[in-house]
C-alpha cells in the first residue's frame, strides 16, 4: 500500500492511527538492534513522548547560530588548505563536518564520523552489520558506558543526521553552485527540501498492520500545492510546507540545527567554482545524496 499525494501523505502522519513500524528487540539486544529498541524514531505512545523528550532537552542546550557560525568557518579553513586545488564537498565536509559538530554539542569528544557512517548505514533497516554492531558499542563508550535510553538519544541524534544532512548539503550546494544562485541560504535550503529532498520516503503502519509507503519527495511535487512544482524555485513562497523533516509527532526534532548547519557551509561555498557536471548519487533505495561533489576557490 502506498500514497504520494501531499495532503494523504500528510494525513497519515498526522492520524495516531498509524503508527512507525517497531522493530522486534530480540532477548539480548545489543548494537544496532539495542538502539533501535531504544529510540524514538522506532517508537509510539508513551515511549515515543518520553524518548523524544529526551532528544528534545540535548537539542535545546545548542545554539544554532553557533553551529552555523562554526560550520561556515570551518568549511573556509578546509577551503583555503587546498590553497585553490580542487576538493570533493562530500567526502571533506558534508560527510564529517555536520556530525563533528553535533557530537562536540553533545558533550561527546573522539566521535569519528566513520563510526557514526557506520550506524547510519545499518540504522534503518536493522540489516545484520558487524561494523555498525561494533561502532553502536564505541558510542556507547563514549557516552559515558551506559546502555540506556539516554545515551541511545544521543548514538540515534547523530545517526540520524548524518547521511540526510549530508544529502542536504550536497543536493543544496549542487544547485546554489551550478545556478550562481544569490539568493539566501534559508531559502535555497527549504526548496531543495521540496524539489530535491536527501530522503525520498517514509513508512507507517495502519491498524491492522499493513505497511504503508509514504512518497514524500512526490507529495512535495504535488501541482495541488506547489504551482509548476519541476521547477527550483528559491522565491517560492511555500518551499517550507514540504514534507521531508516530516510531519506531526514523528517531525524531525533536529530540523532546525541541520538546516542551519547546512546554511554556514553554503554561506562558505558560495563564489566557489563547480567541477563536477552531473551529479552521481550513493547507492541507496531512500536516499538520494550526491556520491561526489568537487568544487575549488577561485583565486
């Protein structure tokens, strides 16, 4: 069962009849399969409130101007290293930078953003993954050595944010970068949302548990509510009512600090030169974000 027009699509997140599929925790969790058990995202009811509340209290200790001043300014330092040479954005920014600076939010030091890739990549689905097994346990070290819902609101913050984010920035930035785009990042932002989402779709269940395809990057192209909805337009006047952070109880909490941490590095990229002509995405069945995106500095 699916749905992809934007206000059935937008009906089911907001009907507390569907719920997010649960994962089954098995006798012993652990890894993956623990934070899984253990997170909002993967929850309904009273866990769901209580977990969010949870994520919600770390993320209210974070200044987001901060966090887009520090991203802005590390993504100039990275730039004038390659002293004019070209870099890929993907694999020097958007992939490191977004989860170092969430992590130093957090109160957490030594945080690789492989391991946290790592995470990422099993955290979905709970596809068996020994790798991501392993950095669930390194996370939980350095969150103080307890397995608990906790800690598990931070390990999940992270993962969650990693590869959307990245997908942001690089989709963004492709975009900005390719059309010399003048307009502010907020609003470059929030269309790329809308025409060119990082995640494509989303799951609920209905009451007698049959899974249900929620397509929202078609919702956010749907001609009912977005006028000429193929075109990128930054001055749309309703690019924030698309759907990919979500909608209703499961929104995205951190929508706020990944945009924003998004927007410093556009703000630093903004003038650069771009070298790659034709995006190539990573492979993946939800999320589109680019696999490579070189840009350089002009002299």
């Amino acid at each position: 069962m699916s749905s992809s027009g934007y206000a059935a699509v937008r009906a089911v997140l907001t009907d507390p009849a569907f719920l997010v599929p649960t994962p089954q925790p098995p006798d012993a969790p652990s890894g993956v399969a623990w934070l899984r058990a253990n997170v909002a995202r993967f929850s309904s009811g009273p866990a769901h409130a209580r977990r969010r509340a949870m994520v919600e209290d770390q993320l209210s200790t974070m200044d987001c101007q901060v966090l887009r001043g520090t991203a802005r300014s590390r993504t100039i330092t990275t730039l004038a290293a390659a002293e004019g040479a070209p870099i890929d954005l993907m694999a020097a920014v958007a992939r490191v930078l977004p989860t170092e600076l969430l992590a130093e939010a957090l109160g957490l030091t030594g945080v690789r953003p492989a391991t946290v890739a790592a995470i990422a990549r099993a955290y979905p689905t709970g596809a068996p993954d020994e790798d991501a097994d392993r950095a669930v346990g390194e996370l939980i070290t350095a969150c103080g050595g307890a397995a608990d819902e906790a800690t598990a609101a931070r390990i999940g913050l992270l993962a969650q944010a990693h590869d959307a984010t990245a997908g942001l920035i690089g989709n963004a930035a492709f975009i900005m970068l390719r059309g010399a785009l003048p307009d502010p990042a907020e609003a470059i932002l929030a269309e790329t949302l809308r025409h060119s989402p990082p995640v494509r779709a989303t799951k609920r269940t209905d009451a007698t548990g049959t899974l249900v395809d929620l397509d929202l990057a078609a919702a956010n192209r749907d001609l009912a509510v977005f006028a000429d909805p193929d075109r990128f337009d930054p001055r749309r006047e309703n690019s924030s009512a698309h759907l990919d952070f979500g909608f209703g109880q499961h929104a995205c909490p951190g929508h706020h600090h990944a945009t924003q941490i998004a927007a410093g590095i556009l703000d630093a990229v903004r003038g650069c030169r771009l070298l790659t002509e034709n995006l190539r995405y990573s492979p993946s069945a939800n999320l589109r974000i680019p696999a490579e995106l070189v840009i350089t500095r002009p002299a």
